[in-house]
C-alpha cells in the first residue's frame, strides 16, 4: 500500500499578495488547508521576487526560487522529492509538468485552475467582436484546447466556481472524475459582527476595487465611467465612486475626473479600510470566469454590490435577478436603489451573510479533499489507467516540451558565453 508523502510543493505562477490580487488570497488559502492537513509546504517560483527582493512571510511556508526550461529544477524537486505537487494555473503546469511527470512519477499533479482562462478568453472574444459567447466559441479557441490537455495530465483538478464545475461537467464530461470543486473557503471568525459594522446612514459613496494586471477589472473600469457612472450620477449627483487597486495602468488613472465625481485611488494596502465605509460597490464586469473577491471582500465588510451576471457567476446570487443586471440602464438603476433604498441594502447585506456561512464557510471542504487525496495515493495506478487521454497527452507532451526546453536552455547558455 502506498505510503502518505507529507512533502507538498506549490509552483506558483506569480509570488502570493493577498493585498494585491484574489488569486493572492486564493493561494493563502491553499497554503492555510494543507497546513491543516499536516502537510509540509514549499512554495517556488519563477516569477521576480516582490518589491524588496524577499520571499513572502508567510509562517511555516519555505519558499525556493526556480528557473524555467532549466535542468536545475530537475535536480530541485528530486531532492525535495513531494508526494504532491500543485500547479498553479494551467501555465504552471505547462512549464513545469512534464518534468514533474519524469523525475517524480509517483507524485501526484494538482492544477489550481483559479478560474477557467479559457472560459474568461472566449468571453472577451465574444465582447471584442460584438457576438454572442457560444461554447462553439470557446472550443475553437487554442487557450481552451491548451487549458483541457492540461486538465487532462493532471490527476486533480481544483476548480474554484459551481458555475465552472456544471460547464465542463456538460461540455467535456470525460473531464468529470478528475474535478473538485474548491471554492473560496472562510471561518465563521471571518465574518465582521454587525454591531461592528457602519449602519446603512453612516455609509456614502461607491467604490470599485480591482487589480489592474486583470483585463476585466480594467475594462470594468473603462466602462463604467464611460457608460454607467454617468447614468448613476443624473439621478445622485452628490455621490461619488473611488477606485481602488494594485498596478493600475495609464488608461485606467486618466479616466480621473474629480468633476465628475470619479475618482482613481490606486493601490491601498487594505481595502476592507474603504468597503466598511462604502454604502455600494459596484461590479460591471463584462467578462470574466470564477469566483470575484472583490464581492467576497465587500460581504465581508457588510457592504451589498450591484453586480452583473459575470460578477455573480457561482453564487447563490446569480439566480436572484433583482440584484444582478447587465443592461448598462437596469445596472444604474440596482446601483442607485441600493444605494437609496435601505431595506433592499439590508436584505442584500443579510443575503451575503448567509451565502458565506452556507456555501463557503464549511469545513467539509477540507475533509473532502483530504480524503480525495487519501484515495489518489493508494489508487494512483488505476486512476491513471483509467485516464488514457491524459496519458497520451502527457506522453506528447513530455516528447515535444523535452527537447524544446533542452534547446532554449542551451541557447541561454551559448548567449551567456558569448558575452563573457
């Protein structure tokens, strides 16, 4: 019988900053479950290191820069030698995969999807071009086929949306035993007491946060003070709407306009500080997958959001239409009525509260995986076997990434001697 390896390393595709981004809290919360789970964690990666030139301090946590198409990750993880590696994203894995595959074939290989790049993809095709998002559409795409085959190769897959889950459940149902379903997880401790949150009076204004390295934040943006702020603004014109986020780009800081009551705030090291305050925050995402921390955050923070369809997607509140719009008009009009409208504000606050308790706020989750994890170390062999497209796709994989990452090694290494 297969022995419980308690070694686990997580290649990251980016350094964790849970200030900065939600793939930044997705990951502590990885890190904080197999922590729990009695794992011992590495976490690399190949990304600079963050401002500083220092690793992350996260407690418990060794960290181990890695270089890519280099054979001295070979020689790293063979000496750390895991029972499980998990990738971060599909890139990761596209990276780093087939060398997991070769050195550690005993290891199992997680990919943490984060949300489906593919199905975010497809969707800003679809927006771009003014067609409708079919799932003819997202299939045709290479970023769909590259995201399954990596699916595929792995032996879990950590999907992060209910919403994801049914669609590849029903559009590549072969997928199906390879998937779990790991949403964002909070303690009930997570939860700010309503007598420390500010009433309902003791709120104004509108806030938007969002990481300007992600392209739906960004056009969010861009839309919202083209399109929508000017639609919420006839009807409040007193208020104001903040935007708050790391790493805002040029085209994101001109749309500034102080005498439109728009104003763009940047980064802020801890943006619970402006949602407590915030009577609404608004979400008019027009692409996107997964999961949004920014609604998770304002929940927490006791502060409703005016969300589209998109920034709902794999909650309970998707199917509550009177809370979620993507007409630019019906989308002001929810804004302004949560922000006029007490009741409804407190109805939607009391329905975030109960969606953190009930869906994401369960120790199951836990459980579940460990003992997903507990049956892929003693099934290994016949799970695999049972995954003969994953097989072939790893064989084709580790054939082609082999000899193209020895040829970009080796092409590194004559630059460097010629400038020496």
């Amino acid at each position: 019988m297969e022995k419980h390896n308690p070694r686990l390393l997580l290649i990251g595709l980016n350094w964790p900053d849970p200030t900065a981004t939600a793939a930044g809290v997705r990951m502590l919360q990885l890190i904080s479950l197999f922590k729990s789970g009695g794992y011992q964690i590495t976490f690399s990666s190949a990304a600079a290191l963050p401002t500083g030139g220092e690793f992350p301090e996260i407690p418990g946590v060794n960290f181990s820069r890695i270089r890519l198409n280099h054979d001295s990750f070979d020689a790293f993880i063979s000496e750390l030698d895991p029972g499980i590696v998990i990738f971060d994203r599909f890139l990761t894995e596209e990276y780093f995969g087939w060398r997991v595959a070769r050195i550690l074939p005993r290891a199992i290989r997680i990919v943490d999807t984060e949300d489906l790049h593919s199905l975010r993809q497809a969707r800003k095709v679809a927006l771009d071009n003014g067609v409708d998002f079919t799932p003819s559409l997202w299939k045709t795409l290479e970023i769909t086929k590259r995201e399954l085959a990596s699916l595929f190769r792995c032996d879990l897959s950590l999907i992060i949306s209910r919403a994801e889950m049914d669609w590849l459940k029903e559009h590549v149902p072969s997928l199906t035993p390879q998937l779990f379903y790991l949403p964002f997880i909070f303690e009930e401790a997570d939860l700010v007491e309503e007598s420390d949150r500010l009433p309902f009076e003791d709120r104004k204004d509108f806030v938007f946060i969002g990481s300007g390295r992600h392209l739906p934040n960004t056009d969010a943006i861009s839309y919202l003070k083209k399109v929508v702020w000017p639609l919420i603004r006839k009807k409040l014109p007193d208020a104001c709407v903040h935007i708050y986020g790391a790493s805002l780009p040029r085209k994101v800081t001109d749309l500034r306009a102080p005498e439109d009551n728009f104003f763009v705030k940047g980064w802020i090291p801890d943006v619970s500080t402006v949602l407590r305050t915030a009577r609404v925050n608004l979400m008019p995402l027009r692409f996107g997958a997964g999961l949004k921390g920014k609604m998770f955050e304002a929940i927490h923070c006791g502060t409703p959001s005016a969300m589209t369809s998109i920034a709902a997607e794999g909650t309970v509140l998707a199917d509550k239409k009177e809370y979620v719009a993507d007409d630019p008009h019906l989308f002001a009009s929810l804004a302004v009525s949560l922000y006029r409208e007490k009741k409804l504000w407190e109805d939607l606050q009391r329905r975030g509260d109960d969606m953190l308790r009930n869906d994401f706020c369960c120790t199951a989750f836990e459980e579940e995986l460990m003992n997903q994890l507990d049956v892929l170390t003693h099934q290994l062999d016949e799970i695999r076997e049972n995954n003969l497209l994953g097989s072939m796709l790893l064989h084709h994989t580790m054939a082609s990434s082999k000899y193209l990452s020895k040829w970009i090694g080796l092409k590194e290494e004559q630059s460097k001697q010629q400038e020496r």
